[in-house]
C-alpha cells in the first residue's frame, strides 16, 4: 500500500522504540523481533492506528541500560508493513522508513511504553523520491571492500553494484557496523547526497585508523 504522506497528514504523537545502534532512514526496511511486554503493547496498539507507524530513536549513551534512557532528538519514523506472531509470543515486524522527526516533548507512558510530541516539518523533502546529484559511487565502494573486509562482513556485491545510488545508500548507512554516533550523524545527515558524503568520510577515517594502528590479529566474525 502506497500512501501519499505530507507533514500535515502525519500523526502529531508518535510510540518511540529506543534502540542503540540500530538506524531506519526513509524508503529502508528494518527488520526486528520484538519480545519485550511493553514494546509488544507498542506494537498492538499501533496495529489499531490507521498510519501503524512507529519512531525508531536512540539513546544518547549507547551503553545506558534504563528504562527510559535519555534520547537524541531526532529519529526516523517506519509504517509497520509486516507482521508475524511467534509460538513463544514474539512479534517479528518489518519498518518501511517514511521520514524523519524532531522530539517536541515527552507524553506520558502508555502501557509501558514511551509516546513523542514530535514534528515532522524540518524534514518533509524526506516524503519526496530524491536522487543524489553529486556522489562518487566509484569512491564509496572501493573504500567499502576494504571496510567489510576488515570488519568479516561478506556483501553480494552484484546485488551491491546493481543498486541505484538512493537504495544503495539508504541500505548500506543501515547495515554498515557503524557506531551508534556515526549511525546518528548519517540519519541527521541534510540529504541522500550528504549521507554518501558522510559514509565515505567514516570508511575513509576508519581505514585510515586501522592502517596507522597495524595489523589486528584479534578480529572479530
């Protein structure tokens, strides 16, 4: 089902999912398994709303274990496009990135789970097809063999090469090991055009660390 979003027909409050290191950006699918009580009430709840869609945010420190973890302010919001329940009471759902957000506010818990005032304006061209006008394809994935091979990541680098420049962007921001902080840099990046700019800044400086560190015997698959 294909819907023709605008900032006005977006809803004003919206069920946040914090989850570090994990990055939708629009037009991309994220998978995940849901099996924590309050994020399945997340998920029941928003499969009763006529937008089913739900905010994927981080946590400002990646390594902060509360319940209600500090955010950033800016997360990326996916229409629930696929649903399955499991035999022990998981939900395994796929997102479809629809656009960006900014938190207003905080509202009140609902069932456990934490719903944003949140406003959808600074981020409207994230509603339209857009095609980076200015991106060195050829410079991004000869940096990128070297970058997953150092990280033990195997790519189909045919499906990789046949991409357009939009899906192989969105996807590779969203299944690269970035950081949690450089994976929040690419998501708050202006457009597809900076986000490629920004990727190949991170895999150009991560290589470069790597070649002046030397040889790393403790690699991990």
């Amino acid at each position: 089902m294909t819907i023709a979003w605008t900032p006005d027909t977006l809803p004003e409050i919206l069920p946040v999912f914090p989850l570090s290191g994990v990055l939708l950006l629009p037009g991309g699918r994220l998978p995940l398994n849901i099996f924590e009580p309050r994020y399945r009430a997340m998920v029941e709840d928003c499969l009763k709303t006529p937008d089913r869609l739900i905010g994927m945010i981080q946590p400002l420190d990646a390594d902060d274990r509360s319940r209600t973890p500090d955010l950033y302010r800016i997360g990326c919001a996916g229409r629930l496009t696929s649903f399955e329940e499991t035999a022990d009471g998981r939900y395994l759902i796929t997102l479809t990135g629809v656009s960006r957000f900014a938190v207003v506010e905080e509202l009140a818990a609902r069932r456990g789970y934490r719903p944003m005032r949140v406003d959808w304006q600074p981020f409207s061209p994230d509603l339209d097809e857009q095609e980076p006008q200015d991106f060195d394809r050829a410079r991004l994935l000869r940096g990128l063999r070297t970058y997953l091979k150092h990280h033990g990541v195997a790519a189909d680098w045919g499906s990789v090469e046949q991409a357009p420049d939009d899906a192989l962007i969105t996807t590779l921001a969203m299944v690269c090991p970035f950081s949690a902080s450089e994976k929040q840099a690419l998501l708050e990046s202006a457009d597809t055009e900076d986000r490629a700019s920004t990727m190949i800044a991170l895999i150009e400086m991560a290589l470069m660390d790597k070649d002046s560190s030397g040889p790393d015997l403790g690699l991990r698959h």
